[in-house]
C-alpha cells in the first residue's frame, strides 16, 4: 500500500486519544489476543482491517504478519 506521508487528523485531542487507542489495542493484543479495527488513509482512499496490533510506536504501528502502517494515517482505531 501507499501511504500519503501526511497527518491525517488535525485536532490535537484526537490525535492523543488515537496514540491511547493504539496503546491500549496493543496491550490488549499482546495480553490476550484480541483484535481491534483500524481505520486509515492511502492515497487510493479510506481503508480499514480487523487485526491484533503487535507493536506501536511513535511512527508506525506493527499488525500481524509484519505490515506496518503510519500512525499519521490512521483515522480511527476501534477496540
């Protein structure tokens, strides 16, 4: 996939509470395998995948079976 390389969300207040979803979808994943929906943006348009997040960062986010997305890219991520 192609990512855009900008920052999706613009308002502050949602840009810690994604960096809090992230976080807890990956405690949640790694703890006890539960998945979590991902909203995020390519340059074809809105995109979305159901998967147990291994590890977040400040930049990426690392899913199961070694894709890694942008965390500028994600819209939403649904726990």
């Amino acid at each position: 996939m192609n990512f855009t390389g900008e920052e999706v969300l613009s308002n502050d207040f949602a840009k810690k509470k994604r960096v809090s979803d992230l976080y807890r979808a990956m405690i949640l994943g790694n703890l006890y395998h539960v998945k979590c929906r991902i909203v995020f943006e390519t340059k074809k348009g809105l995109r979305d995948v159901e998967t147990t997040v291994w590890a977040a960062t400040d930049k990426f986010v690392s899913l199961k079976g070694g894709i890694s997305i942008p965390v500028g890219c994600i819209h939403q991520v649904i726990v």
